[in-house]
C-alpha cells in the first residue's frame, strides 16, 4: 500500500432530483483510497453504493464537501482534465457490463483498443486467457454470454494496471469459478499497485478485500480492515453510526452515552 492516498473524500454529499424534490444520495461520507488495496463499498439497494463509486471514479464531482485526487481537488479540475484523467487512469466496470464495452469491436479489439487510449502496451491474449476468454478473441459483446461480458468488461478495465480500477458488482452475476477468476484478476492489479474499489452484494468479493466500507442511507457505518476489528466514523455533527449486529440492542432507538475514565459507555435507557 502506498502511503499517500489516491483519493481522499471528506464530508461528500451528492445530490439527485426526484418528484418529490431533491434527494440526498451521500450524506457526509468521508473515505480514502489507497493504491495496492481492495476496497468493497457494501451495504443495502439505495444506500448510496453507486454514488459513491461514480465520485470516486471521477465520472461526477460532489454536491458538497470535498474530493481530492492526489492531492488537488477534483472541484478545480476543467472537464478536459477529468476526461483526460478517466481515459488514462481509471478502469471502470458499470453494473451492467454492456455499457462498459465498445459494441463493435470484438473481445480482441476491447483491450487493444483500452491499451490505445492509455498509450500502454499490453498482450490482448494472454489478458484473454487470464479470464478464460482467450477462445472467445474474435466474439462480439452481442454473441457473449452475461458472464463473458462481465469478465471481458473486467479484464478491459485492468489493461496496464491503471492507477484506479472501479467496479459496480462485478461479480454479481457469475458462478464461482468465474468470479474467483475476476477476483484473482483483481488482486494482481492491486499487488501491482492500482487502486481497486468494487460495489457489492457478494460475500465472495467482500472476502477478498482488503477494506470493507459500509454505507447504510447514505452514510458511512462503519470501516473494517482485514484482521482488524470494526471501526465506525463519527461525522462533522458528532453522529455515530453502530454497526447493523448492534442495531437490536437499542430497537427502540434510543441509547444513554456515558464517558467514565476516558471511556465511551452505551446503554439502553432504563
């Protein structure tokens, strides 16, 4: 892991319209990525998984607190930069795997094409054959089944180890042979020193990170590192967020907090 982060979000808030008015996607959310590090944002539909990812992946700027990409905020940057950045240093991988491939170019012609754009040079079939594709070099995304696309998607998406590789599921919807080749794909990208940050529902990815990020409404629930205990955040008012096991002990929702010897206590009300 590199010591500097790549990115650094403090307090990001993201904003979308709805009928009913504007609605708030990210609520405060403070996070920090790491080059050499899995990072998977987990937590339930609506929680703000994709938000997040689309921030940190520079395909939108917050609504409110600050993001920084090595250091500079992303706010400053014009939009040729930004462009600039996400074709040279960032994978990504949509949810669904169509919408991260060119549709006329076949499995061959996808990393050939990537490798192009980020003036890389790369070995389009043995990337292939890292995801079992290798037979698959002349096929188009149309003739490919859903789990090709995404493994071709993935494997597009890590062509020369870019210094940020972003996915939404991307493991979602393969068997277990094919998800533990993505995964292993992954982990190769980020032992190469990118950045790696997934969304997911799937155990088996959530396993293979090196951090697991949970968002529960919008906000920050709590950190975990591998071997290292739960952490939670307190944001900028002074909220603490309990993990989910935690939850039933207070079904009321109210807690007394008592501070004895430096010490935080909590406590269902009598």
């Amino acid at each position: 892991m590199t010591t500097e982060p790549l990115l650094a979000g403090r307090e990001l808030l993201q904003l979308y319209a709805a009928p009913t008015g504007p609605t708030q996607a990210l609520r405060g959310v403070d996070v920090t990525v790491f080059g050499g590090r899995i990072s998977a944002i987990t937590g339930p539909s609506g929680s703000g998984k994709s938000t997040l990812l689309a921030l940190l992946a520079l395909r939108e700027r917050p609504a409110g607190g600050e993001l920084r990409h090595r250091g500079t905020l992303v706010s400053g940057l014009s939009r040729r930069r930004l462009q600039r950045l996400r074709r040279q240093e960032i994978g990504w991988v949509a949810q669904r795997p169509t919408h991260s491939l060119f549709p006329q170019l076949d499995a061959r012609g996808q990393i050939e094409q990537i490798a192009r754009l980020r003036r890389v040079r790369c070995d389009a079939l043995a990337l292939l054959d890292e995801v079992e594709l290798g037979a698959r070099a002349g096929a188009l995304p149309a003739v490919l089944s859903g789990g090709e696309q995404q493994r071709l998607a993935v494997a597009a998406a890590a062509v020369g180890a870019p210094a940020l590789l972003v996915a939404d599921e991307p493991t979602a919807e393969l068997d277990d042979d094919s998800a533990a080749l993505v995964l292993r794909l992954l982990r190769a990208r980020a032992d190469q020193g990118s950045a790696v940050v997934l969304a997911t529902h799937d155990a088996r990815a959530t396993a293979a990170a090196d951090t697991v990020l949970r968002l529960r409404h919008g906000v920050l629930s709590g950190v975990v590192d591998a071997g290292q205990d739960h952490t939670t955040t307190i944001d900028g008012q002074g909220r603490l967020q309990l993990p989910e096991e935690a939850l039933p002990l207070f079904p009321d929702g109210r807690v007394v907090v008592t501070v004895v010897d430096g010490h935080v206590e909590l406590h269902r009300p009598e």
